[in-house]
C-alpha cells in the first residue's frame, strides 16, 4: 500500500463527505473548526479492501440522519420504517466509502467494499485508537468520522 498522510487522507475525505450528502441530500457540509460533543446513537461502518484497506465509521447526530433520510425520500422521517431509515443511511455511507477511495486515489477506480452495518458502540471496535478522527459540520450540526487504513497482507 502506497503511504497515505492523516492529511491526504483528510482532504479526501472531507471532497467525498461534501460531495456525497451534498448530491445525495442536499446537506452542505465544511471542516469543523473545533470538535463539539454531540450524541450519536447507532454507528454506520464499512470496510473497504480495493483499491486500499481500511475501515470507515461515520458518527451523526439524530438530527442529521432525520434531514438526509427526510430528503433523500422526499417524505417526513416519521412516516418511514426503521428499515427504510437504516437501509437509507447505510447505503449513503456505501457511497461515501466508494467517494473517498476514488478522491483517495485521485482517478476513477474499480472498489471493494464490504457491506455496511449498524454498530451500537464504539466498544464494538477493539482498536479504536488506531483510528483518525476527523470532525465536520452538517449546515451547524457538528458530526465525525473516522478511519483507519491498513497495510496490505502478504
């Protein structure tokens, strides 16, 4: 694996979060200036293993999720199934691994994600400390994400 800086990584990832929930939920999206505590409930997660290894997690705020779910499906949160909310935020995060690959490597290229899941806690990631954490601001709402990149196996 090529050696990828916190900072390429940053950049990458800051292009691909602007333009996925900006395409896909019309949500403008900026470097936070300072980290803000916030309360995330379920954790999105993704694994992707071509054209890097790595893992992507992605901590919202209810109030994010509501507005993407909301204006992806055109219809009010409430009136949607937890299915239909879960199937909607996971599939923006499946984007959003194959954005920052692509920003990542500067090109359009062939990617390897695993499916994305639900966690309920950070304890469900056992080394968590060997992640970077980026922070970032949904129109006011602050949110995170966080990645750890992995050599290639022998």
């Amino acid at each position: 694996m090529r050696e990828v800086t916190k900072e390429q990584a940053k950049a990458a990832l800051l292009r691909a979060t602007q333009n996925t929930l900006g395409e896909m939920a019309f949500i403008d999206v900026i470097e936070a200036e300072e980290q803000r505590d916030f309360e995330t409930g379920q954790l999105l997660f993704i694994e992707f293993y071509k054209p890097v290894r790595g893992r992507l997690l992605l901590a919202l705020p209810l109030e994010i999720k509501r507005e993407i779910v909301e204006n992806i499906h055109a219809a009010d949160w409430d009136e949607l199934s937890v299915n239909e909310i879960d199937d909607c935020l996971l599939e923006l995060l499946n984007v959003l691994g194959g954005n920052f690959l692509r920003e990542l490597e500067q090109k359009d290229v062939k990617v390897h994600l695993s499916f994305p899941t639900v966690l309920f806690s950070l304890e469900e990631i056992p080394d968590l400390d060997s992640f970077w954490k980026f922070s970032f601001d949904a129109e006011g709402n602050p949110f995170t994400t966080s990645l750890a990149l992995h050599e290639e196996e022998a």
